[in-house]
C-alpha cells in the first residue's frame, strides 16, 4: 500500500498484514542493493484493523509508519510510529496534541533528517491539516493549515518533507474548479533545536 527508499534501505507497508486472526498491519525493511529484508516492523500496541503500514517513509536511520486507523484519541483517531532502521525497535508513538474520533491522523506521512510531518483529516468537514515533529524527541512542534482552507479539501491527503521545506497536498481544492486540487509550500518549518532554546528562554525568563 506504501513504498519509500533512502539510500540502501527501502520500506514497504502491508496495512492488512495479519496477526493471529485481525488485521494488525506491518511494514517491512529491506536492503536495496541486494533486495535481502532487513526487518518487519509492528507497533509495540497493535491493535486490530489500525492499518498499521498505511503510509511510510524513511531517513537515514529513522523510519515512519502510520497506522490510519489507531483509536488512541477515539475512533479512527490515527497514529504514527517511529523506529530505529538498524535495529527495527520502536523509537516512539507520534499522536497529535488535539487528536480526536475519525481525524485518521496519519494518512500520510514523511521524514528528513530530525523533522517528520503527518497529514491528518482533522479540521473538520474534511478540510485538513499537517503535523511537524521534533524527531529526536517525538515533539510535536507545529500545526500546519491551508491559508484558505475550505471544507472537504483533503489538504493532508499527502505530504513530503526536505530540509527546512514541507509541502502539503490539497487534493479537492477548488481554485482551478471543482476539485482541481492544489499543493501547499511550507517555507519557515521550525528547528527543533531552536524551539527548544526558545522554550528554554522563557522558561528561565519565567522562573527568574
């Protein structure tokens, strides 16, 4: 259902893998130059029908897999999860800080270097939005939204992500008719290390 490549490692999802006898999801790890799998990846909490595999990515050592249908925040409230490439253990669960019932927080997902982002349907009537994470820490650092959003828009129905630039995908836009769609460029993505001074100043600014 998903596919995503860095360098030698490519990763594949398998949201209906099973396990045992309910549909738990997987992905799966593998090394590109020789095609060998490295590792199948589950969630440390599987839960039946999340869809596990749904989207992923992959950067460097870390690896991203959504699991569309995670009832963490109520029902196919979404989720994503972080892992460790060279060993396939679990880094962290990503969940968004205002996550509810039917957001299916992690229809789509990217990574590059310490950012991750995670497109979400949350926003109501189908309008959308995007979540930046602080990979390192499992963080949530921003919250991204169309400018002009509108309902039924899917804005989050894809994401990617490089360097300091997010892009999101607004597939039912309407600027060119009805669901023309769009794309949306993030050009100001935070740094996790500058947040963290930030919230260090005002913290000490607080105490003193």
């Amino acid at each position: 259902i998903s596919v995503a490549i860095d360098g030698t490692k490519a990763i594949v999802g398998a949201y209906q893998n099973r396990g045992g006898s309910s549909n738990f999801g997987a992905a799966y790890l593998f090394d590109v130059t020789t095609g060998a799998q490295l590792a199948k990846l589950t969630p440390n909490d599987p839960g039946a029908f999340d869809w596990f595999g749904w989207s992923v990515g992959i950067s460097g050592n870390t690896a991203i897999v959504s699991a569309l249908r995670d009832d963490d925040n109520g029902s196919d409230s979404g989720s994503a999860y972080l892992f460790n490439v060279a060993t396939g253990t679990q880094i962290a669960k990503l969940t968004p800080s205002d996550g509810a019932e039917g957001d299916r927080f992690g229809r789509s997902v990217a990574i590059s270097g310490n950012l991750a982002i995670v497109g979400s349907d949350s926003d109501g009537n189908g309008s959308g939005s995007a979540y930046l994470f602080d990979v390192t820490t499992g963080t949530q650092l921003a919250k991204l939204i169309a400018n002009d959003g509108a309902a039924i828009d899917n804005f989050g129905v894809s994401v990617g992500i490089d360097g300091k630039r997010a892009l999101v995908g607004s597939r039912l836009d309407d600027d060119n008719g009805i669901s023309s769609g769009s794309a949306y460029i993030f050009s100001t993505v935070p740094e996790p290390s500058a947040l963290l001074l930030v919230t260090c100043g005002i913290v000490g600014f607080l105490a003193w």
